[in-house]
C-alpha cells in the first residue's frame, strides 16, 4: 500500500492533478474539510501515518499549528517551512515501479459523522471509477455540458470525473448564492449539483427571479434528503427536470430517479443503478416485503467492503456482501426507493414510530422557517419526546405554540412536536446531513422555547 498523501483544499484544478497524480504513482490521497480544527487534521495524519500534506495558502492557518514532522507543499503564496506545490513539477518525470490493480487504493475518506465520530474507508481504483463512470451515466452528461458545483472533496471528485469523461466542461466555486447565481448566468451551465440545502438557500435569495437560469436542462440534488417543499420551489424558480441521487461515502452511487419518474413519484431516490441491489431487512437483517420500512441493505460493485481499521463496526455493518446503510426505507412495486431517514433518527414516542422526515417536510413548508430538524429527546412520559429545532428565515418569526398550531393542522397528533427550539443555524456535514447528535446533546436538559 502506498503513502497517504493528505489534500487541504477547496476543489480546484490542483486537487484534480492530485488525484490522477495519485491514482498513477499508487499513493493514497485523503482529502480533508477545512473546517476541521488543527488538532483534527493532526490526528487524521498521524492516525494514517500520513508525512504530506498539499494545501492551499488561504489556509496555512490551520496547517502551522501542527507539530508532526511533515513535507509541506502550499499552493499560492509560500509560507515559513513550506515548499511551492509548483516544485512537484520542476523535476524528471519518471514512470512509476508499480503495478496499478483494480484493488490498489486510491483514496482514504471519511464518512459524514451525523451520528458522532466518522468511521474511515478506503476506496480501490476499481470502486472510483465505476463510481466516476456511474455519474456521466446517471446524469445524462454530454460534451456539450457545462456542470457547475460547491460541493466540496471527496464528492465533489466524482461529479468533476464524471463531466471530464463525458469531455465536458466544468465549473467550482465555494457556495454563495449570489455568486452561484451569476455564474449560471455568465457561463451559460447547463447543470448545477448541489445538497439540499444549497438549494434552500438559493431559494431564499429575494431576487431569484431576476437571474436568467434558461440554460440550465437540469439540476440535480444529492447529499442528504430532498423535502417536498424545496423540490416544489426548485421547479417553480430554478428549473423543472430535477435529478434525486442516494449514495454513501462507503458504497458509492446508489440509485436515481430521474427527471420525468421524479414527477411522478417525488418522494422517492429512484430504482437501483446497473450492478447494485437494494433490498429492505428488518432488526434480524431478514428481507421484508415490498411496502414495509426498514433498514436500506445493499450489495455494490463499488462500495469500501469494509471500514478501515475498525474491525468491530465493520462486522456490525458488512455482512455477507451487503452494506447496512443505516438509513431507514422503502421499496415500491416497481423497485423505486424511498429515504424515510437515518436509522438513528427514528424517534419512539409513546409507542408510535415516527420518522424525522415528515415533521420536517411539514415545519418547512412554513413561510417562517428557513431550516429545521426534528430530533427525539428523553422523556419520562412518552420515551422519547418530538422536538423541533427551527431556524428562521432573515426578518421573520413565530412563537413555539404557533408552529406547533401549524403542525397540528397537518400532522397525526402523535407527531406533532412537543417542544420547540429555535437556533442561529442547523448544523450540518458537508454534505447537508444535520448533525443531530449535537442537537440531542445541546438541548436533552435544556428548556424549550
């Protein structure tokens, strides 16, 4: 196995030389967030035995507080210590002494971390590149294509390996909605990828009209559930043809619905890709029929097949070639998925099962609210207690006993919300996900609103 060559950048041009780079000379390249703390980098460093690290100027910041003995290669502008990424390319190429399989590893990554401590997996050359390959198939792309994201690595790599093998073009930016907004405009991009919430935001930019999207042919939504309320804006403000992907980290794409079935079936993530099953297993990991929730299994032609390093939570999660996903669905009788949400998030309360999704999907669709999530705290009387955490749109507001008024006019009393805290931001992954742990471990002795 080669060197672990860890990458601290936005996506750019430089992180995608990185990548092939790589992928070519057998190394490991583990992309970390720069919104991890110093000591997090560290630790995933010394964690992996990792002796590198690339990253760029505007966050030389959280790269001088570590105290590993590291070759440091900055892009811009050189800091104390530091070399120029552009001395990577100043020597002999040489070819490098190592077979490449379809096995090797190329990237180290790490999941969301919406339930706690992200679990770590490695993906081979084989996995990437059905996953890169997956994505020009599963989005229709052509060269005549102009795709524009801000998701950041590890997911981001795929979107932009997808458009590079349909030989289209390709555009990166930190997410900021005005900006995003004008660069559809300016350059004419034919789609946009982006999670949820990006979406949500977009949607809350008062002058949203104004900007001419009629290039665009299609957005599409991944990284974590897609509610109703933001799916119906996308269509009235943005465009139409809305593609809806499920995947994880660990087993690569999943499935899609695609523009014309997302109409006619809006809640659902679609039917499996080619070379991927998916079936529903209840506690015992037995199959249940179709219509009935339980756990998402699936069997992948690409996914980790085992979390690095961790053998007692791969044992709980790989069994007999399928990947428990964690996340609570359902299959139709046609074979289309349906997220009803994480494991984790289904909250018993006096004896009912209720899932997450749906109180949010209703809280969303208030005019008040710019995000939410719904979590269950301790309760001595029901077991667990629904409770909303709201966040308000810019300039707006409601009491506790109005939203739950609100809820109750649209919702089984049974789900209705028994308490109510409301929050400057819903903290989420990078990928959108809410991080309910920290919403439980907040508020499970505090005083609701």
């Amino acid at each position: 196995m080669g060197d672990y060559i860890t990458v601290l950048t936005r996506w750019s041009l430089e992180t995608q030389e990185m990548y092939f780079a790589c992928a070519r000379a057998g190394f490991i390249m583990i992309p970390v967030s720069y919104r991890l703390l110093p000591m997090e980098i560290e630790n995933i460093m010394k964690y992996v035995g990792s002796k590198v690290i690339v990253f760029e100027q505007k966050f030389a910041g959280l790269v001088s507080p570590i105290s590993l003995d590291l070759k440091k290669y900055v892009i811009g502008e050189r800091e104390d210590g530091s070399i120029p990424f552009e001395e990577l390319f100043r020597s002999e190429p040489t070819e490098p002494q190592i077979e490449i399989q379809d096995a090797t590893p190329v990237t180290l990554g790490f999941t969301s971390g919406t339930t706690g401590t992200p679990k770590v997996f490695l993906r081979t050359h084989y996995a990437n590149f059905n996953n890169h390959l997956g994505y020009a198939l599963m989005f229709d792309m052509t060269y005549r294509d102009i795709g524009l994201t801000a998701i950041p690595p590890l997911t981001g790599v795929t979107w932009n390996a997808g458009l590079l093998l349909a030989r289209a073009d390709s555009i990166v930016m930190d997410f900021d909605p005005i900006k995003l907004l004008e660069t559809i405009q300016k350059y004419q991009v034919t789609i946009i990828y982006l999670v949820p919430a990006m979406y949500k935001a977009l949607l809350d930019v008062p002058n949203l009209k104004e900007y001419d999207l009629s290039s665009l042919r299609a957005v599409a939504s991944v990284g974590s559930f897609l509610p109703l309320p933001v799916l119906e804006g996308i269509r009235e403000a943005i465009n139409p043809n809305v593609y809806d992907a499920y995947g994880l980290q660990e087993a690569g794409s999943l499935s899609v619905i695609k523009p014309d079935m997302k109409v006619l079936k809006p809640s659902s993530v679609g039917p499996p890709l080619p070379m991927q099953e998916i079936k529903i297993v209840d506690s015992r990991n037995v199959e249940l029929p179709q219509g009935e929730i339980g756990e998402v299994s699936v069997k992948t032609a690409d996914g980790a097949g085992e979390y690095w390093d961790n053998p007692e939570k791969s044992k709980e999660s790989f069994k007999n070639g399928w990947f428990l996903t964690g996340d609570l669905g359902k299959l139709d009788e046609d074979g289309y998925l349906y997220i009803i949400g994480r494991k984790k998030d289904m909250i018993v309360s006096g004896g009912y099962n209720v899932y997450a999704t749906d109180v949010e999907d209703i809280i969303l669709s208030n005019p008040d609210v710019e995000d939410c999530a719904v979590i269950g705290l301790p309760d001595e009387k029901w077991g667990e207690k629904v409770t909303a955490v709201i966040k308000f749109k810019q300039g707006r507001t409601l009491s506790a006993s109005e939203l739950i008024t609100y809820c109750k006019e649209r919702m089984s009393t049974y789900k209705v919300p028994k308490s109510v805290f409301f929050i400057e931001a819903i903290p989420r992954t990078l990928s959108g996900k809410a991080m309910k742990f920290k919403l439980i471990e907040r508020f499970k002795e505090a005083n609701p609103n």
